[in-house]
C-alpha cells in the first residue's frame, strides 16, 4: 500500500513540475513570437499551436496538485460563521459533490480520449497531432482531483479552514 501512494504522490508532483514546466514556455513561446513579430519576422506557426496546447496542459496537470494543497479559489465568509460540527458536514458535503463530478468527467474524458484513439483523430494546425494526446489529460487530471477531493471527504482534514479572507 505505501508504494502504491509514494506512485501517486510522484505522480501528483510530476505532473504539478510538468505543469510548472509549461508555464514556462508559455512564457518563452509568448515572447519569442512577440520579439519575432517586432523584428518584422512571422513566428512559426507550431509556437502558437504549442502554446495553446500548454495552456491545456498546464490547466489540466496543475489542477490535482492544487486540489491536494488547497490552492483553488474558494470562498469561505459561509463556512467560517458556521460552527465546526456543522462546519464539516458542509465541507465534506460539498468535497463529495466534488468528487461525483470530477469522476464524471474523468469518465466522460476518457470516453472522449477513447473515441479519438479510435476514430484515429488528428488535431490540424501547424501540424498533425494526434487528438488523444490533448484529451487523455481529462480522464487523468479529473481522476486524480476526485482521489484528491476523496481526501477531503474520508480524511482528517477538512477542504474548507473556517477562516474567511486572505491567510497566506
């Protein structure tokens, strides 16, 4: 059982640094396609359609690691003048509901991934790049958040902290 949770937590992480990692050349992409522009030069076409895509996966790899460290925007002024008991009924209350539709769009993105496999899809832009590999990050990603929300829900700790506004 350890081994089986320090793989998903190496997981969560690499795909949290693989994340980090397309922010990067989001980064770089935007500005080399901005310093080619200004020097009068077209910016290849594959630097647009590839930051695009990182946009999706940064999105989409990001997502879990943010669930896990509570990073998501959410707004606490309700929970924080409820009393704990009933405090965390609605914290767990509201991580399950997550939970039911995370999973239902990891089903839902691995029937789409699945579909594109077969049909043999293609993405065509600057090149022809196989649609699967845009949507397997749905079943993956929307998996892994509803493991993450599990946490909330069956864990000790409680998604919401009772603590209204800003505690950085």
């Amino acid at each position: 059982m350890r081994i089986l949770k320090t793989l998903y937590d190496s997981l969560i992480y690499g795909m949290a640094i693989l994340a980090g990692a397309g922010l990067v050349w989001l980064m770089v992409s935007t500005i080399t396609s901005v310093v080619m522009r200004n020097f009068g030069v077209q910016p290849f076409a594959w630097l647009f359609t590839s930051a695009e895509y990182s946009i999706l996966y940064l999105t989409m790899l990001g997502a879990p690691w943010l669930v896990r460290e509570k990073g998501h925007v959410h707004i606490e002024l309700v929970t924080a003048a409820l009393p704990p008991a009933t405090r965390a009924v609605v914290s767990r209350t509201v991580a399950a509901a997550c939970v039911l539709v995370c999973a239902m769009l990891a089903w839902k993105g691995a029937e789409l991934a699945m579909t594109n496999l077969e049909r043999g899809d293609f993405d065509v832009r600057a090149y022809f790049f196989p649609r699967w590999i845009l949507t397997i990050s749905f079943p993956l990603a929307f998996g892994c958040m509803a493991i993450e929300f599990g946490r909330f829900v069956f864990g000790r700790d409680l998604l919401h902290s009772g603590e209204a506004g800003i505690h950085e």
